[in-house]
C-alpha cells in the first residue's frame, strides 16, 4: 500500500509533492473508491517529513472533496465527488480523480506559432512574439472528457517551448510551474460541430459546454484556453453574496 507512493517530482514546497504523489494512485484507480490510504507515520517515514507537513496535503485533499477522514478508522478515498466552483483553476487530473476514474490524455497538436497566426489572437501578443499552440484531448476512464485547446505566451513562459508534455498536460503542468495573478473564465453552451463531435464521441450538434479561460502576470497574459466537455459530463456552481449584506 505504500509502496503505491510514486518519488516525489521535486516541484514547490513539500506539502504539495506529497499531495500530488497521494492523487497518483487515485486517478490511476489503484486506490478504489473507500480504499484506506496509509496513515500519516507511514507516509511521513515514506517522504521523510514532518508530521505538520503531511497533515497539510492531508487536509488539503480532504477540503478538496477527494479523501474522506474518519475518526478512530483512519482516511478513506472519498466514494463522491463535490461540485466545483466556476471561478476556479481546475487541475484535470485531481479532477478526474473526483469522480473515481482514471485520467489519460493525448496531445493533438503541439506547434510553435508566431504572433500575427490567426490563432494566437487570443493572447494579443506583441509583434515579434510566439506562443505555443496545443490541442489535446482528456479521457476519463477511457471516455472523452474535453477537449483543450491551449496557447502558452512563450515570452511570458519560455521553458514551455522545450516541454514535451508527455508526462503532464499543459494545464497540470502550468499549474505546477507557472505563478498567475489574474484569470477570467467566460462560459458558454454550443452544439458540437462534425469534428468536436468525432473528438468527444458524440453526435454532432450535441449540447456542449465550453469553458475560455484567460491568466496572465499583471499585464502580462500568460494563457489563454477553450474547454470543451460534453453537456452532461460538465456541472459548473456558483455561488454569491448580497451586496446589502
């Protein structure tokens, strides 16, 4: 059970190595739905960390709905997942892992465009620049799950022009090695044309919910992304306050 514990990628503070290397083993499936996870002495003999340490990736996962902690019986993969809030930057992977299914990805596409490229238009980029355009397609469980459609700014993140991202997906990998100061999400429902349709498997003109997403570096726009689930695969809540309140 322990030995399920991948290395830890040496990527930020130790807290959150030790969170990934605990959603590996969820998202991959080998740690079912209820399945106890090692306790805290294990995994903190396992990494070499302190206590504090591994209680924080602990906690931070049961926040995040994908463990369940019970008292006198230990911590448990949680059996349902919660909804996700729409102003949020979702890590695909932990979120797959919600749902107690196994992620996968294929890249589509991966090619360096210059700035004047029609499909750098999102980024509005300066003349002279180049952005990194990919296209990739998500599995849950061997599924289709979405369809990501990418732009890295490679002046803004200039080490994504040698990343392969074989191991991780653009987003997961952007949300590990890139800081981001603002993000806007624009949300919106279309029918899948012929060729979204043949990458999501589903008829064409089918309900879809596609989400834009924009981060940059105070001015700096870092990426700019378009989602593309299917409608009854994709449940996006917000929640707000009164202004009188």
């Amino acid at each position: 059970m322990i030995d399920d514990l991948e290395d830890l990628d040496g990527q930020g503070p130790l807290w959150q190595q030790i969170r990934r290397a605990l959603i590996r083993p969820i998202t991959t499936g080998i740690w079912a739905p209820g399945f106890k996870i090692p306790k805290e002495f294990e995994i903190i003999g396992r990494y070499g960390a302190a206590r504090m340490t591994v209680h924080r990736a602990l906690r931070s996962l049961a926040a995040e709905g994908l463990l369940t902690r019970r008292r006198r019986f230990g911590t448990v993969v949680a059996s349902s997942p919660p909804e996700r809030p729409v102003l949020e930057i979702w890590d695909i992977e932990a979120e797959v892992a919600r749902f107690s299914a196994v992620y996968s990805f294929e890249i589509l596409e991966r090619t360096v465009i210059d700035a004047d490229d029609p499909r750098a238009a999102p980024l509005a980029l300066a003349e002279g620049s180049e952005a990194l355009f990919l296209s990739v397609r998500h599995f849950a469980d061997g599924e289709p799950l979405q369809i990501e459609r990418r732009l890295i700014n490679l002046t803004a993140v200039p080490k994504a022009a040698s990343e392969s991202f074989t191991a991780l997906p653009p987003g997961t990998w952007l949300i590990r090695n890139v800081a981001w100061s603002d993000a806007e999400h624009v949300i919106v429902a279309e029918g899948a044309s012929p060729e979204m349709a043949q990458l999501l498997s589903v008829a064409a003109g089918s309900a879809c919910l596609v989400v834009e997403r924009r981060t940059w570096v105070d001015a700096t726009p870092i990426t700019w992304a378009r989602l593309v689930h299917p409608g009854d695969k994709r449940r996006l809540v917000g929640r707000f306050r009164s202004a009188g309140d």
